[in-house]
C-alpha cells in the first residue's frame, strides 16, 4: 500500500471515530442537562400566604370516589394573584373563608400551590 493512500485510510478511520465520539457526547450531555433539570426542579422554598375563598368549584376526574371526596377551590391570595387549590369537602371550606395556602417556589421558576 502506498504511503498517501495509507495516510488517507487511517485519516478517514480517525474522522469516523471522533463522529461516534461526539455523537456520544452529545447524548451524555443531554441526559445530564435532564438530570440537572429535574435536580433543580426539585429544590423548593416554602412560602406561608393567606387568602379568601373566591369560588369553589366540582373536582372532575376519572374516578368517581375522588369526585365526592375533593373539590377545587379558587382562592384570591392576600399579595394579589388568583390560584387555585384542591381541597377534601369535608373542610366545609365556604366563599368568603379566610384560609392559609403554601406558596412552593421551585429553582426552576414553577410556582405551585396547596392548601395548608
């Protein structure tokens, strides 16, 4: 084999590792981008807020035992937003009640709610 065509052959071999290589790599970094995501998701400051009961509304889902046991409860937050919670009907919870609500803000801007 001639020197140039051998030199050619090997770069070719060479050119064709480093695509899987990178290839590769690449998928490594997508899963630890995912990973890091969820990890961020995770980590949740807590945050006591009271509010007013504004509305309650049926609990509609597939099954039909969670339906007369929950309900949604929109509530007016004493710093402005509206959200809305879900609560067990035997709270007896009314429009007008004064109740208190957790704020969980979560590292990756989620902000989500549930009735203390």
């Amino acid at each position: 084999m001639r020197d140039d065509v051998r030199r050619r052959l090997d770069r070719a071999i060479w050119l064709e590792r480093a695509k899987y290589a990178a290839i590769g790599l690449g998928v490594l970094a997508a899963i630890g981008l995912a990973f890091g995501y969820e990890t961020l998701d995770l980590k949740v400051d807590n945050k006591e807020v009271a509010g007013k009961v504004t509305d309650i509304q049926p609990l509609v889902t597939r099954s039909s035992t969670a339906e007369a046991e929950g309900e949604n409860v929109i509530v007016q937050l004493d710093h402005g937003p509206l959200v809305r919670v879900l609560a067990y009907k035997s709270r007896g919870l009314k429009i007008g009640d004064k109740i208190e609500v957790v704020e969980h803000h979560h590292a990756t801007g989620r902000v989500t709610h549930t009735l203390k």
